[in-house]
C-alpha cells in the first residue's frame, strides 16, 4: 500500500516526513510482514506483470513530463487569459464612456448600441476570468499534484528491484552450492528434506531431483524472496493502475 498511502497526503510537510519516516524502516524479509487495506498477500503473478514492470521507467519519465507541461502551460493561460481579461475589460469601459457621451448628446440609438457593446465587453471579461481562475486553481493544481506522483512510483519500482536483484544473487548461489554438493556426494550436508530422505538412492545419480530435495531450509528462504518479488510486481501494478483509475475519476 506504499504508493496509494504516500499519495493520499495533500500537505507537503507532511509527504516530507512520511518520506523520510519509511526510508529509515528496515524492507521486510518474509511476506507476511507486508501490510494491505484487506489484510490479504497475494504473491501469485499476475497477467503481464513483468511486462508492465519494465514499461514503468519510461512512463513515469514521460507521465512527469507531460504533466509538468500541463501544469505550466495552464498557469500560462491563466495568465494571459487574465491579461486578456483586464483588455477586454477596458474596452467595456470605452463603450461605456462613449455612450454616456451620446446619451449627454441625446443620441439615443448611438449611446443604446454603446451600452450594449459595453455590456457585451463586460460578460467576455468576466468568461476570461473565470477561465483564469479555474486553470490556476484547478488545472494546474491537478496536474501539479500528479508530478509529485512520480516519486513515490519510482520508489516502489525501485524497491521491487531490490528484491529481483536480491532473488536472482541468492537464486544463483544456491543453485551453486547444490552443484559442489551434488559433486561432493557427501550425503550427511544435503541436509534434505523427509521425501529426499527415502529417495535418497535415486538421488545420488539424479542432480535435477537431487537439487529439489536438498538444503530444504536455505530453498523455502530463497522461495520467499521469490515471493516478495511476485508480490512487489504484482504491487506495482495494481498501484499504479489504482492511481490512474483514482485520477480518471477526479478528472470525471
């Protein structure tokens, strides 16, 4: 839940110290250390994790980017949309000052034309304005708010290439030292498991079963770093796919 948590805190001191906070705790070493709102791990890959996993450098390079270009070109029309404004404004007071002089001069149908174009002026200035307004406040808000995403993304991704990488260093020693053992045929440091045990004469020619029975404790520990991988991609995945859908429903 590291991703979908960092992201529901909108104060920025806040973010800050949850940050730091979570960068000093230990990763977790087994799966059932890891937390979920349901209470439930699933370490079991999902569909196209792997896949999604390696896009997510890219996306969230460019997902940064052009959010940030959102944001900036949004305060950017705000800006001139309120220069815009304060023009469109002044034009209303033009009108307004000439009719008020054909109206002096008892020009009845030029001073109505005037008020009117007047009138006119005002309601663009105040639709300029509100468009002003709502693209400072709202769009470029939001789009500010999805470039601080970024950083708890990477950070998950980051985190479950540490547990690949730790995988794939204990992975290959184990297999390694099952080799020399295998090779050694010193039986008594298998240390195999009850099943190993009474399959111990097939398993002495057989180095592919004999490699499924031994060092049964040191196996389930590298297993449970495989989990912790599958976990991690799977959370990856989800999280990220939660926030997007989380957006989209902002955004409606």
């Amino acid at each position: 839940m590291f991703l979908q948590e960092f992201l529901t805190i909108r104060d920025d001191k806040e973010f800050k110290a949850q940050k730091k906070l979570r960068e000093k705790e230990k990763e977790p070493t087994l799966l059932s250390q890891q937390f979920t709102a349901t209470g439930e791990v699933d370490a079991t890959p999902q569909k196209d994790v792997w896949k999604f996993s390696s896009k997510m450098p890219e996306f969230i390079n460019n997902y940064t980017a052009i959010n940030r270009n959102i944001q900036e070109a949004s305060l950017a029309f705000s800006e001139k949309t309120a220069e815009l404004a304060d023009i469109v404004y002044d034009l209303s007071k033009y009108y307004e000052g000439l009719g008020i002089m054909y109206n002096n001069m008892e020009i009845k149908n030029m001073y109505q034309i005037h008020k009117f174009m007047s009138d006119v002026m005002t309601c663009w200035g105040d639709t300029y304005t509100e468009q002003s307004i709502l693209m400072r406040t709202q769009f470029s808000k939001f789009f500010t708010y999805h470039c601080h995403e970024a950083g708890p993304m990477r950070d998950l991704l980051k985190k479950r290439l540490n547990y690949k990488e730790d995988y794939a260093r204990a992975e290959i020693r184990l297999n390694e030292k099952k080799e020399r053992l295998f090779k050694s045929q010193d039986f008594e440091k298998w240390q195999l498991d009850s099943e190993g045990i009474a399959k111990l004469a097939q398993l002495k020619t057989n180095e592919e079963m004999a490699k499924k029975h031994m060092l049964s404790k040191e196996t389930k520990a590298v297993d449970e770093k495989r989990n912790l991988l599958h976990y991690f991609s799977n959370q990856v995945k989800e999280q990220t796919t939660d926030i997007m859908d989380n957006n989209y429903t902002d955004l409606c």
